[in-house]
C-alpha cells in the first residue's frame, strides 16, 4: 500500500535560518507530488507541484523553493526564513482527477 | 483557472441532526470532486469523491451530490456524531491533460454539540 512520510512533525526556527522539509512516498512510481500550506485560517495554499523529477511547478511567489531529486522525495526549502513563513505545511501525492494523499503535515513556527 | 468557494465557514448542530456542506466551481472542465475531512494537528483525509458522470454517491451517513449545470456540489451528513466534528474541505480538478491539480476550498469548521 502507499504511505506518504513526512518531517519534523514540528520544527520553531529563527528569522534568518534555512529551511528544509522532506516528504517520501512509498508503495507508488512517478507520482504527482504537492506542497501546500495552511496559514492562519484553514484553507489549503497551493505552493509547489511536480510531475516528475526535477520538475517543480511554482503557483504562488514567495521565499519558498521545491525540489524533487528523486522520484519519491520531495523537499521544501528556504534561504531565509520570514515571520509570513509560518504555518502548517503538508505534503501530498496524487491529485490530477484522483485522490491526493496527505501526509501528517509539519508545523513551522518562525520566531 | 479554477475557482472553488465553500459555504458556511463555521457549522455548529446538535448530535443526531444533520449537517449540509456547499460548494462552487467555476471551471466546467473539472470532473472530479473530493471531500476531505482535516482534524486538529493532522492532515486532510478522502472521506468522499464524486465524478462528473455521476449525480449523487453514498456511504453510509455521508453522501455527496453534484449539479454539473449549476456547477455546484454538496456534502451531506446525516445523524451527526460528536466524532465528526472536524474541518471539512471541499476540492475540484480535472483529470488528463496538464492540470494536475487540487483547488481547494477554504474549508468548513463542523462543531457537533452532544
């Protein structure tokens, strides 16, 4: 079956500090893989989608960067964390005219 | 691109009563309609999709229908129970071609009182 891992679960880092976040998938090939975030309110913000290896999407700009080096991976990236950069940010595969499986998603806070 | 608007925000109802959740689409391309259930601290779950060849799916106290003219689609939970208490999402996408995405609503907050 597929499974879909994602981490830190939480992660509080200071303005100025890089960020990475991973997200696998497992029990599926050549997924389509998705980063959204949830701010503040509850809706789901769209940031980043790929088809593919080394193909990242972009739909909203921001000081956030996507990466997929590997069929299954996907990482979220920042230079330079903001105080805006907090949030709740979840991984998904799937999507298209399917199901999008949600991982358990990593809570950021940015101080 | 695609446009979803979700109404109510907020619904609070009794436990045993029903719940009707709608949303809105704008793109008439789209032809697949999930609803996902998202607890405090964890992430979105499928509890219901609905294709546009179809105009209403069931599974037990849940059930989905579609205007397809209208462009619009409901989530539909009879005898509420305290445990469905959650925020609910609603989501439109198309299948084939480049578009792979999710447009998501922004999401109902369901308070079932005991």
């Amino acid at each position: 079956s597929q499974t879909i891992h994602q981490w830190p679960a939480t992660l509080v880092q200071p303005v100025g500090s890089p960020l990475s976040l991973e997200c696998t998938v497992e029990g599926t090939s050549n997924p389509n893989l998705y980063w959204y975030r949830q701010a503040a309110g509850r809706g789901l913000q769209l940031l980043f989608y790929s088809v593919g290896i080394g193909q990242i999407s972009s739909e909203v700009p921001q000081n956030l960067s996507a990466s997929r080096p590997q069929d299954r991976q996907f990482i979220l990236s920042s230079k330079k964390l903001l105080l805006s950069d907090s949030g709740f940010y979840l991984c998904a595969w799937g999507g298209g005219g399917t199901e999008a499986f949600f991982g358990q998603g990593t809570r950021l806070t940015v101080v | 691109g695609e446009n979803v608007e979700q109404h109510p925000s907020t619904l609070s109802v009794q436990e045993g009563d029903s719940a009707v959740i709608k949303c809105t689409y704008s793109d008439s391309a789209s032809n697949y309609f999930p609803w996902y259930k998202q607890e405090l601290g964890k992430g979105p779950q499928l509890i219901i999709d609905i294709r546009s060849n179809v105009g209403e799916k069931k599974d037990q106290r849940i059930a989905v229908t579609l205007n397809k003219t209208a462009k619009h689609f409901s989530l539909h939970i009879t005898e509420t129970q305290p445990e469905d208490s959650a925020v609910y999402f609603c989501a439109a996408s198309k299948s084939g071609g480049s578009n792979y995405k999710l447009t998501f609503g922004k999401g109902t907050l369901l308070t079932v009182n005991p």
